[in-house]
C-alpha cells in the first residue's frame, strides 16, 4: 500500500514508519517538524541523539534498500497544500499522529492552549475536508486517546468506543441504541481529542469516509525491531516535565539518580502499551479497514492498566531510586480504578508486551548511555492546570531536594 503516515518524524510516529517500510509498504512522511520547534521553545532536547529527517530516511536506505519519502507541510495551516499533495499522490491509508500531543504543555498559558486547539483541530479538519473535497476514498486510521474517557471510577470496563443504551420511548418500550461513550477530557490536549471524535463522526455519516479511530494509552519504551538496527535510526525520548510521560520519566530518573516523581499520593491508574505493540496494532487497524458507510471503528489500543505509585514503587526496587511524592500539578481524581476493554486488537492477532524487567532494564540503560545529555532542570512538572495550583509547585533546579507531600 502507499501510506502517508501524517506525524511521522515524531515518537510514535517514526518508528511506526520504518515498521510500514520494513513490511514492504511505500511510506510518505509528512510532518512540519514542530515537535522540533517545541523542543527548541522549551529549552529541551530529546535523550537520544536525533538526526534530521532527512537523514534519518537517508540511513534507512542504506540500511534497507527502502525509500521512506519525506513532505514537509503544515496540516493545521497549508490546506491548500495538503489537497494538493493528497490529490498528487493518492495514498491508499493515511496514518494520522500529527497533532500537539502533551497534556502538560497544552496547558502552560492561554497562548498553549489556543495553539493546541488550532492545531489539533485544524489539522484533522482540514485532512477530513480535503480528502472529501477530492474524493480520496483512503483508510484514515488516527490515533486518538484513552484519556478521552476520562478517569472516573464507574466500576465497569470502558467499551471500545461505543456504549450500548436503552432509552425509554414515548410508546413506553425500551429503544437500543449504540452511544459513543461520553467524553471527560482531563487537559485541553485530550479535549482536542474529543472533538476529532465527532469531527470522525460527521465524515464517516456524512461523507462515507472509512475511518479508525485507535484510542491509545501512555506509550513507553524507545526500540522498535527497526529502530535498533543502527544508531541514526533511534528513536526520540522525551523527559522533561511537559512531554515525558510517566513511565518513561521513572526509568530515565531511576537510570541519573533522580527521585522518581510521583504527582500527588500516585492513585492514578493509566493505561499503558510499548511502542513495539503500538506500531504492530497501527499494521494490524491498516490491515482491517471499515466498509464505506460503515460507522467509525474504534479500538482501545492498550495492553495493561497500572497505578502510578505502584511502577514507582516497583522501579525503585528494581534500580535503588529514591521516590518523591510531589504536589499534583494537574487537576485529575488522586484514585481512580480503571478497567479498560482490548477484545478487538487481542482477536487479531495481538500477543501483547506487558511490563517486564528486561524491557524496563533495556529504557534504563539507554537512559544511562547518554545521561550526558540530560538538563535536570528540565524535570520537573511545572505546568499548573489552574492558577491556584501553581505557587504549591515548588521548582528545585538542581532536582536535589524535591518536597515530599506523601
Ligand atoms: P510527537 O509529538 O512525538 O509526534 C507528533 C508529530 O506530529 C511531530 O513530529 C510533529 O512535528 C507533527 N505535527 C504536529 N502538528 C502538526 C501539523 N499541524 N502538521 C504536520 N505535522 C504536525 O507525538 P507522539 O508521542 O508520536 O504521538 C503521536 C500521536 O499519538 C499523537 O496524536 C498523540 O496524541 C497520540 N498518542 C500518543 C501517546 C504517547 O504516549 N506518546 C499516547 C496516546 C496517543
Ligand atoms: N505523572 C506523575 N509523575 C510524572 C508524570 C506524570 O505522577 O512525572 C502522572 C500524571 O499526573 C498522570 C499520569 O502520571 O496522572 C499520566 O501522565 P502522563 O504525562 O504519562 O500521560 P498523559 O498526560 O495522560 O498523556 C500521555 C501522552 C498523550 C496520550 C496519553 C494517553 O502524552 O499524548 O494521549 O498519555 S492516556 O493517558 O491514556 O490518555
């Protein structure tokens, strides 16, 4: 197939490309590198050496023989550009990563939050409108979120997408109905999330648009099969306070001596997939497409639940590091229970990778190989989800002496 991966220098994005190559597919990067602007806005970098797109698709030719095209253009803001593009090469599935994707960042100031909503929006607005516009009938598979259903404990597990209700008629019968499961967004990031969710709604009724949504958990790891076949194919790592993610964070801060920074008592449960099932469940939702005028198919891509204090506390044990309970900079339930329906990836084929000390171990030394490259004044989470939040948070620069709340 040619696949246009949208997103593809990114986290997820990158390794997920090079998987699609590897399997024979032609894949067309499009990405207008803002993730790298991110990085130079914040005064971040990520762990691991990355080379430029350019090369990066360079050394995968020479390693492989396979082509990995690169495009540069803006979704949120070229949308003349993007049609045209669509229009030139016609790609039989498009893989949708490229949106502003840290919950943290999204709420920095009102500048952050109006720049994610224009983006997210934007972007996946534009690509619905320009593939109707000109009748391009590819598979768009999306990565959307599990945090759009939010993190209240209902005591029963959260469907895929949809949620079967009975509603009672005028007549007094009950009428089945399937309901797309409310939205609860945590941060202005998730919410951009929700409103693709409808967006992907209104296409797929309206315009016949085949469309999958993957609503995914907290990604962790760095190596894919490919990426590990030659240092210029790594992988970027974030562990800074906006964009690092939990599990990550824990095991770079375990691998330089940091205490692991626990927001709040660490009640939350998240759910949670290795990129190398994240990559093999995107092969497996191109391989799978809905039917025109079939309703947006909707998989929970996640593999395990895990409470926050409970990784902390076993990262500890595996690697002697310290655990710090911080004031919670984000306004989210301090426990909740979360249990989370995977039926439809696990009947395909999935064999999920779940927590094991190997794969930790493989995060921790990579994180040690260039400790070098680490600005610990970059780790904590300083992003406040209210005003009144913020002046509780304290900043230690040097992230020797963190204040314990725990
Ligand atoms: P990332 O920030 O590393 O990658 C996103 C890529 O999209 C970047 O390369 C960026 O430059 C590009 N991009 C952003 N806006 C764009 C625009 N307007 N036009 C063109 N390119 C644009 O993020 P990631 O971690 O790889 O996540 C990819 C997707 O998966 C995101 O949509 C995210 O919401 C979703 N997701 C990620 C995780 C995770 O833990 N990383 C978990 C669940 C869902
Ligand atoms: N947390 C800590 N300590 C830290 C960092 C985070 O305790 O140092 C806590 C947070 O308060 C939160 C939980 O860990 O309760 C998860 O935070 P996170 O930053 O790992 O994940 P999140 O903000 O939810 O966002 C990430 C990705 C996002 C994706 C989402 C999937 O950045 O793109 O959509 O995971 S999910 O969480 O399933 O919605």
């Amino acid at each position: 197939m040619k696949i246009a991966v949208l997103g593809g220098d990114g986290f997820v994005g990158w390794p997920t490309s090079l998987h699609l190559s590897a399997r024979g597919h032609d894949v067309h990067i499009v990405d207008n590198l803002s993730r790298r602007w991110i990085d130079t806005e914040l005064g971040v970098q990520s762990l691991t050496p990355m080379d430029s797109i350019q090369e990066r698709t360079r050394i995968w030719h020479q390693e492989t023989g396979r082509r990995i095209h690169f495009h540069l253009i803006d979704l949120a803001r070229d949308y003349d550009v993007l049609k045209a593009w669509l229009d030139e090469h016609r790609p039989d599935a498009i893989v949708h990563f490229a949106e502003q994707r840290a919950a943290p960042y999204s709420m920095k100031s009102d500048r952050h939050k109006n720049y994610t909503v224009n983006n997210n929006v934007n972007a996946t607005h534009n690509l619905l409108n320009a593939m109707t516009e000109i009748g391009l009938d590819a598979h768009l598979v999306h990565l959307g979120t599990m945090g759009v259903y939010g993190y209240s404990s209902v005591g029963a597990a959260i469907p895929e997408g949809y949620l079967p209700v009975g509603v009672e008629t005028l007549s007094g019968d009950t009428a089945s109905l399937d309901i797309l499961y409310p939205t609860n967004p945590g941060s202005i990031y998730h919410m951009t999330k929700s409103l693709d969710q409808l967006l992907f709604q209104f296409y797929a009724k309206n315009d016949g648009v085949r469309i999958t949504d993957l609503h995914q958990g907290i990604v962790w790891g760095t190596h894919t099969e490919e990426t590990k076949q030659h240092p210029q194919l790594i992988n970027r790592f974030d562990y800074d306070g906006d964009y690092g993610t939990v599990l990550n964070r824990f095991l770079i801060q375990a691998a330089i001596g940091y205490p692991l920074t626990v927001h709040g008592t660490g009640g939350q449960t998240r759910a949670f997939i290795h990129i190398q099932d994240s990559v093999r469940c995107v092969e497996i939702a191109l391989a799978n497409p809905p039917k025109r005028g079939d309703r947006v198919e909707i998989f929970n891509q996640m593999t395990e639940t895990h409470r926050v204090r409970d990784l902390a506390e076993m990262i500890a044990r595996m690697t002697g590091a310290e655990v710090a309970y911080l004031p919670n900079p984000r306004k989210e339930a301090a426990e909740n229970e979360l249990v989370v329906k995977n039926d439809k990836f696990l009947a395909l084929g999935l064999n999920p990778i779940t927590l094991e000390e190997g794969l930790l171990a493989e995060v921790v030394d990579v994180a040690k190989k260039f400790d070098y490259r680490v600005d610990r004044s970059r780790i904590p989470a300083v992003s406040a989800w209210t005003k009144d939040i913020a002046p509780t948070i304290e900043r230690d620069p040097e992230g020797k002496r963190l204040k314990s709340v725990g």
